[in-house]
C-alpha cells in the first residue's frame, strides 16, 4: 500500500491544495439556516446553487484523479457475477441517496448527487472505501464475508454517505492548518481499514493520531447513521448493517494478528454496534437477525433419505422424519429463530417432556418416530438442549443486547 499512499500524495496538485476555505463554511451555513426550498429550475443567478455545484464539480475532479492512482495499485476482480451483484445493489443505493436528503450527523448537509461507481477489487480484506465524488471499491472479501444482500448493501449505503455528507471536504474545512498534503493519506487510511495504510500515518507524523481518531469516528457514525436511512428507504433489511458490524467486531476480538496500537485510532466495531442497535431501536426497527444473516439462522435441509436436518448456523440441532418431517421442520426453523432472534439467556430454555421450548414455547418436540432404534427420548431432547445451549452461550458473547 505504501506506492498507493505515496501516489496519493503526489497527485496532490497545488490546484487542489487552494480548495476549501473559510468563505466556504460560511457559504455552507447560510444553505442549511435559510431552509427554503430550492427553485424548481435553478436560475444562472442562484448564488447558492453554483456554488453547490461548484462544490460537487470540485469533488467529481478530486475523486477522478484520486481513482486513477488507486486503480493502479488495485486489480479489478475478474469474478463477473459477484461483479454485477455488487454494481446492482450500488445503483440502487444510490438512486435512494440521490433522491433526497437525509440526517447528516457530521459532514455537508446539503443533497449532494453523484454518479457514483462501484468497483469489485481483488483482494480477501473485508474492506470497502469511497473516494470524493462517488467512486467506491469494494475487495472480494468483503463480498464473501456478507451473509446476505442486507448486509452487502448496508456497506453499499455506509460508502455512499461518505461521499455524499462530503466528509473528505469537511475534514479540510475543520483542518484548515493541518497539512493539506497528508489529508489523501489519511483518508486513505481511515477509510481502507489496512493496516499498512494506517502503519504508514503513523510513520509520517504520530501527531496525526489525533486528527485521524477525530475524523473517524465522527465520519464513521455519521456514515452508519446515514447509511441507515438510506437502507430504511430501500427493499433491504437495516439489521443487515448491525449483523456485518457485529461479526466484523467479532472477528476483531478473534484475530490474534491485529496490532491494537493502530487499530485504536478507528472507532471500534463493537462501538459503532452498540451506536447501531440504539438507532435501529428508535427507528422501532425489530433485531431480527436470523433474517440478515446464515451463521445466525436457523433452517431445514432436506436429506436424500427424505428427512429434514434442522441447523442453527453450523450447528446440527435435530433430524425430523417420517410423514410430517418437512412441515415439523418448517415450524421449528420458523420458532428457533423467533427465540434466538432476542438472544436469549440461559434461563429461557426449558424442557417439558419431549418438548424443547424457548419462553414457554414449543421449539422442537422430539418424536420416538425420528430417533434410531433404541434410543431414548429423553436423551434426544436432552442433546437438543446443550446443542441450544452452546448457541445460546454464543451469541451472548458475540451479540450486544438492545
Ligand atoms: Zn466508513
């Protein structure tokens, strides 16, 4: 990464070290106190507008050259279908986010549209960045390590906000005196995650830390929050941004490789969950989720001998047979995921004869008809319990409760 960041420098031209400036911050202020509508047809004498689209011309400009040096040190992904899958959603995020405006916690407030593109790079990072004016990468990973569209558009959304809230330009409005030849290497860390981008800040001035902890953690909730109203907006699940958030920060804690000393600087994962789980639940938005994800959810697989396997994730649970197998299997997946959805406490589990219930609800019945010949009920049941109970031991670890 270090050529990259090294090209991001040096495409630092002086025309581009002259942008921003305190007229502009003014300029901004008087937009978003003035709350009147814009004119239908913006007249060639609209102060404002031109000046809007000044500002956006100016980020298109910015983010073209900044993509030209990226894309020398990326490969474009070769895999044509997670390729489309990728650019599908991306264009539907971003009809939403070109539409109107939303709550802008941190960054320029106004309806900022783009041509945004999105690029699937080669690469297992789970790892997505934006550039100024809409140019957005994704690494394969990141692909393979979403669960479902939820999850991959709630990234789609987060990477567009960053763009569209302008947090590029904000940090140089709010960092007038800092170095503006350092600010592409900095976005260039906080945005990509990579560790040797971030080891590369910290090589060139420790006193950076401030300003990237700072740029961080404002520009990444702001884009989490951003990206929430455009997922609420969409035919997409909003969980899906917490379940990658959650996962990605469980992922953190397991990754024995990770330097904590650079990584401290980001905001951490389990945080901006946390931030998550709070705005999802003032949206009055349930945390389901089993439906956001495959390693949270239960499901029935059909076996060639015509029973049904029931699975949480990578746990086998039980085996319906028989006549009912599909139908017992079908009402077990549907129950399972309604207890565990609520990430549930050891307590909630219980057993009443053959039955296996989560709150005082039937979860799974075990039938004599399912087991092999001699074999007990009781001890069927009991197996269901600790395998329920491992998961429920589980995602107490792993989830945080609303
Ligand atoms: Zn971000």
């Amino acid at each position: 990464m270090n050529s990259l960041l090294l090209a991001l420098i040096l495409s630092s031209t002086p025309q581009q070290i002259e942008l921003g400036g305190a007229d502009l911050f003014a300029d901004q202020q008087q937009t978003q106190q003035g709350q009147e509508p814009p004119p239908a047809k913006p007249t060639k004498h609209d102060p404002d507008e031109e000046k809007h689209q000044k500002d956006l011309e100016k980020d298109r400009q910015l983010g073209k050259e900044y993509s030209v040096e990226v894309e020398k040190e990326l490969k474009l992904s070769t895999n044509a279908d997670a390729t489309a899958r990728l650019q599908a959603i991306g264009a539907e995020m971003a009809e939403i986010a070109n539409s109107e405006a939303v709550a802008v916690l941190w960054g320029d407030r106004r309806l900022n549209k783009f041509d945004y593109t999105f690029k699937l790079v080669q690469g297992d990072d789970v790892n997505a960045f934006s550039l100024p004016g809409g140019y957005i990468y994704f690494y394969e990973g990141l692909l393979n390590f979403a669960e479902s569209d939820d999850e991959l558009a709630a990234v789609v959304a987060h990477e567009i906000a960053h763009a569209s809230f302008r947090h590029v330009e904000t940090l140089r409005k709010e960092q007038s005196k800092f170095d503006i030849l350092r600010i592409p290497l900095i976005i260039a860390a906080a945005l990509s995650r990579s560790p040797e981008a971030m080891h590369s800040v910290m090589a060139v001035d420790l006193a950076t830390q401030g300003l990237v902890s700072g740029w961080s953690t404002q520009a990444e909730t702001a884009s989490d929050y951003g990206g929430l109203q455009y997922m609420k907006k969409s035919r997409y699940n909003p969980v899906g941004m917490l379940t990658f958030m959650e996962r990605l920060a469980y992922k953190e804690v397991l990754s024995p490789q990770l330097d904590w000393g650079i990584y401290r600087t980001h905001p951490p994962s389990s945080d901006r969950a946390k931030f998550l789980i709070k705005s999802l639940n003032e949206a009055g938005i349930p945390l389901k989720r089993s439906q956001t994800t495959t390693s949270l959810s239960a499901r029935s697989l059909l076996k060639p001998d015509g029973s049904f396997d029931l699975w949480f994730g990578d746990s086998l649970l039980y085996t319906f047979k028989g006549e009912s197998a599909k139908a017992r299997a079908a009402q077990a997946v549907i129950r399972t995921n309604a207890f565990l959805d609520t990430v549930p406490q050891m307590f909630q589990l219980t057993t009443n004869g053959n039955e296996v219930l989560g709150n005082g609800r039937t979860m799974i019945a075990v039938e004599a008809g399912d087991l092999e010949e001699g074999k007990s009920v009781a001890d069927a049941r009991d197996k269901v319990v600790v395998g329920l109970k491992r998961i429920i031991g589980e995602l107490s670890f792993r989830l945080f409760r609303q």
